[in-house]
C-alpha cells in the first residue's frame, strides 16, 4: 500500500471550461439572431451550519460553479463576459471574526492568482462592476442558471442578489448550453477522472482483501474512507457508501441513516460494495460484489457471471453513435439468458423482454453520466423524453454515445420480494418464473458490477481496475497481488 500520485489541479481545465461555454453561448445567440453578448452569471455555494450550533458542515461547492470556476470556498460569484470572454470572481468580504477562527483572510490578488481569472471584486462590488459591463447605454443581460435536473426532479437556483431587479435577466438559455458542456469531457477532466479511478478501484481491492466474515459491514466502509483519504488525498465521497451484505445487497440505495452498514457479515454471504472518492470535485463511481467469505458457492458464481457477461457484452459494445437505451436491452437480455440456462426462467427470452421481465431483476438503469456529479446532468436534453416502461423508465440518460461522454456501466441482478411478487401474481409474466428453483434465491440478495468508461473515438476505456472474474476476486481475497502476477 502507497501514496498515490494526486495529480496537479490546473486551472486551466476551469478556462478551458469557460471558453467552451462562451463558445457554445456565442454559437447560439448567433444561430437565433440574437446579440452576442451579455454575461453569464452564477452564485457558488454557501457554506450550511446546523440549526442548533454553530458547526458548519463540511462545504463542497457547488458543482456548475465549480466546473467554470474551480473555487473550493463557500459564499462565491463568478461572472463570464460573453463578448470579451474575460471572468470575474466575487468574493464574501470575511470579517476578523473569520481571521480568530478560520484562518488568515485571502486578499483578492491570492485569489486572483490562485483561480486565474482576469477580475477579481468583493461581493458588494459586483452590482456596480456588472453594470459597468453594459455596451453603449443597454442595460446589461444576465445570463441565470435556472433548469431541472432530471434525477433529482429540482430546480438549480439562479444567482440573486440585492439589485438584481434592476438588471435584464434570462432564465432559459444559460442551462441547457451549460449542461452539454459538461457532457463531454476535456483531457484535463479525464485526468482528474482516471485518477479519482485509480485511488476508488485500489480501495475496493484493499477492502476486499481484508473483508472477513463476523466484520461488521460499517468497517467495510471505515476501510474504503481511510484508504481512499489516507493514500489518495480525497477528502469527499461521491455519494453515502452502499456497503450491503446478505440480504441488504437487494436494496439498491442501501447504507442511509435508516439503514447505516450496520449488519454483521455471516459466512455464505455475498456482499455488493457501491463506494466511490471525489477528487477536486470529479467523482468515481464503483460496486464490487463478492463472498464475503471469499469462495464463491455455485449458485453465486451463477447469479455473478450472469451480471459480469452483461457488463462485458456493454463495455464491448459501446462506442460513438451507440444507443444508451439498446445497451441497457442488451444488458437485461444477457443476464435473461443465464437465468434461463440456470433454470431459474423458463420460456423465450424475446417475449420476456417483450414483458419488460428485465426490470424484475435490475429495476435500475443501466448506467448515468459522470463528472462532477455522481449523477452528472445532461441525460435527457436534447428535448429526449423519459420512457415509461419498467426498467428503460429508471435509466438517467436515453442518448446516444458521443466521443468524451463518461458512464457508468452497472448492470446487476437482485432478488427482491418487491418486484418478484408482483411478477409471480401477474399473468403476462408468472409463466416465465420458475417457483421452485427461485425460491432459494429469496435470501441471496444481489449483484452489481460497476465500472466508470470512457467513450473513445472507436469504443471505450474502462477506467476501473478491480478484479472481476471469479477467480481473480478468490485470489485477491486469499491474499494475492492485484493485478494478480501469474
Ligand atoms: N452508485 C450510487 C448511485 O449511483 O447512486
């Protein structure tokens, strides 16, 4: 076990950010004969202290400002001019209070500098600097970001401020053009990315290795934040880690605050460990499943292969102009096919898909975006419209893949009373179910197997490096190297 490397932060993968923006808004003001001009203007997080004490929260900035600006401190603006390109920073101005208990207080050319923008102001500076960025006598336009994120089903709150009124503002543009840049990633965010990666899959190895039955689950995620922290500098998870064995595999957002990894592992369990770090704000997303005991009996090596078949059929699968909706059918029909050829399932695997019998077994989408969120936006512009049939009705995005996209690739296979009930009282699909033979998997759980890939040019590059195969995750566990050496 070693120090990884943390690569340098550049600020330039910020510029480079907000010079595709200004792009991508000049692009559209002028394909619809409207003024190139006018300024982008965003509000950074603010730092939260609970009600009853003064203890902030640890702050994590939030991400569209992060991604245009890379600020890590809480109570921000940033504006973008769009005719000059040139970017303005805002910042609190801190009292001496913040000196006694925070630290010494940045002055704006330590900023400036360290964020590398051309303009850096307090905050009660920025309504008179905004107006001085007027042309001619036209009020200036403020460009706001107001938009729905499609998971979370909210809205982004646009930049507000005393005097705001006084200003043109719009709601409607800035949103959808920012969203797709952030679909596509640059060089300089795929580095982030594969480093953030690297530390999340040599974690998941190492908890692997030291998983023993009798643990409790909540020492499985102890290990993944200790390594994660101690050896790759990441101080943030992506997401609560999902550390959930025997039966709780089944639940597919296991380990909140009513459920916090807190059962002990019991020998013949399998254990599906959905855990990923952050790094400068790009986060990694990663489920291992394995036997907690380290062997994996038949019937787990059945239910595992089912869904590592799937994930190798998608990954090479996957390249430019390729339909996220037909990746999740393949992944659905793969993991059918072996329930089928385990006697589990009976009948034609093309009418089970006709009855959408997939989302019985992953009631999840297959995959989402990733970047600077967990689930990174932008799965449904393009006007795309949500299915509505079982499983395809759970996938976070419905596009086509492009060149710098970043998804997770997560197929998995569950047993859960939820969803085998209904299917085994329902007469489209009980005919398909074999009663007997399911009934030992009632207690089994699940599996998921989840990578975070690349689209290439001509494919894809999978940037997780954990064992998969059965074998290999039986040597890791006994204790071998990874990757192994034979
Ligand atoms: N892996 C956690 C999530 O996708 O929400």
């Amino acid at each position: 076990m070693g120090l990884h490397n943390p690569p340098e932060v550049p600020m330039e993968l910020h510029r480079q950010n907000r010079t595709n923006l200004v792009n991508a808004m000049r692009r559209h003001l002028q394909s619809e004969g409207l003024p190139v001009n006018g300024v982008v203007l965003l509000q950074g997080g603010e730092e939260q202290t609970r009600y009853c004490t003064d203890h902030a929260i640890l702050f994590r900035q939030e991400s569209y400002f992060a991604y245009l600006f890379g600020v890590r401190e809480p109570g921000f603006f940033g504006a973008i001019d769009i005719s000059t390109e040139k970017a303005f920073l805002f910042s609190p101005r801190l009292s001496e209070e913040y000196a006694i208990w925070l630290g010494t207080i940045p002055s704006l050319s330590y900023l400036k500098e360290k964020y590398e923008v051309d303009e850096i102001y307090y905050t009660d500076q920025m309504e008179s600097i905004l107006r001085s960025l007027a042309i001619g006598n036209e009020n200036v336009l403020l460009y706001l970001l107001h938009g729905l994120n499609t998971d979370s089903n909210k809205f982004s709150q646009p930049a507000t401020f005393e005097g705001l009124k006084t200003f043109n503002t719009n709601l409607e543009i800035l949103h959808p053009i920012l969203t797709e840049c952030r679909v596509i990633k640059s060089d300089l965010e795929l580095n982030l990315l594969r480093y953030v990666s690297e530390v999340s899959s040599a974690a998941h190895v190492e908890v692997m290795r030291r998983t023993r039955v009798e643990m409790k689950e909540y020492q499985l995620e102890s290990m993944f934040l200790n390594y994660t922290y101690m050896y790759g500098g990441c101080r943030h998870c992506s997401y609560t880690c999902i550390c959930a064995t025997g039966e709780n595999s089944s639940v597919l957002h296991y380990g909140h605050a009513a459920a916090p990894n807190d059962r002990t592992l019991k020998d013949g369990d399998m254990a599906l460990l959905d855990m990923g770090a952050e790094y400068h704000f790009y986060g990694s997303d990663i489920t291992c499943s394995f036997p907690v005991n380290g062997k994996f009996t038949n019937d787990q090596k059945m239910v595992y292969n089912a869904v590592l078949s799937a994930h190798k059929a998608v990954i090479s699968a996957m390249k430019p102009g390729v339909s996220w909706v037909d990746m999740h059918k393949l992944a659905e029909k793969v993991i059918l096919e072996s329930l089928k050829d385990a006697n589990i399932l009976l009948g034609a695997v093309e009418q089970m898909m006709e009855k959408r019998l997939g989302a019985v077994f992953m009631p999840h989408g297959l995959g989402h975006f990733l970047g600077l969120d967990t689930h990174d936006p932008g799965g449904y512009l393009e006007g795309l419209e949500r299915p509505k049939e079982p499983g395809l009705r759970s996938l976070r995005t419905v596009r086509v893949l492009r060149e710098g996209m970043v998804i997770t690739v997560e197929p998995g296979c569950y047993f859960i009373g939820a969803t085998l009930i209904p299917a085994m009282e329902n007469s489209d699909t009980s005919c398909f179910i074999n009663k007997q033979a399911i009934s030992t998997f009632q207690d089994f759980g699940g599996v998921r197997i989840e990578s975070d890939v690349i689209v290439t040019g001509d494919g894809c590059e999978n940037l997780t490096n954990c064992p998969r195969e059965t074998w290999e995750i039986e040597a890791v566990m006994n204790g071998e190297p990874w990757p192994l050496k034979r």
